[in-house]
C-alpha cells in the first residue's frame, strides 16, 4: 500500500499538478522500489486523496512514471474539496479508516507494508 502525492511525488501539490501535464516528478528510487516490489510476488496499491475524477488521469500517470500496475483508492469528492483536503488537512486518519474498510474484507490481514508521508 502506497501513498500518493508526497509519497510517489516529490510534495502533494507538485504530485497533482505534474500529473496533469504527464511529467514525471517521483522521488528518486521510488519506480524501482515498486518494480522490485512486483518482482518479489506482491501487489501495489496505492492511496490517494485525489478526486475519483481523476482516476483516469492518476492511473495512466502511475502505470507512465512507476511502471507497476494495480487498484487506487480515491477521494469520492469534487476535485477542490479533495484536494483541499490533501493539502490543508490531516488526511492520516481518513486513509487509516480505508484501509481497516479493506482490510475488513479479508480473512487474514492483505497488507504486508505500507508507505506514506503523513
């Protein structure tokens, strides 16, 4: 399980700014990190606080800079209160609250590691 922007991204803001014009803005070694994540047997998934209409746009700038494919949990908010949200705001505890809801769907803990800025 991954964060997003700050996580994947240098910062939040450039996070979602770069993925609107497809610029690649990783910290540095993180597509290796991932890649050799997959390698190792395990599925990514990342978290983000971004708008669910930006799905689209987060999936094609995750598959273009990291090269590993798989789920994202969105934001189901209009695009300024989410991002409102990840800039201004404590965000922790509603990506903790997600990840119990999903952790809840499986018999045994699905989660073998986690990486976050926040």
């Amino acid at each position: 399980m991954s964060d997003v922007d700050g996580t994947v991204t240098k910062n939040d803001i450039g996070g979602h700014l770069n993925n609107m014009i497809s610029r690649d803005y990783l910290h540095d070694g993180y597509r290796d990190l991932a890649v050799n994540i997959e390698k190792n047997g395990y599925k990514m998934v990342w978290m983000t606080m971004r708008a669910l209409p930006m799905y689209h746009y987060s999936k094609n700038y995750l598959r273009k800079t990291v090269g590993v494919d798989g789920p994202i949990l969105m934001e189901p908010e209009e695009f300024i209160r989410a991002l409102t949200k990840e800039v201004c705001k404590k965000t922790g505890n509603i990506k903790a609250n997600m990840m119990n809801l999903l952790n809840a769907l499986f018999p045994i803990n699905p989660f073998i590691g986690g990486l976050g800025n926040r």
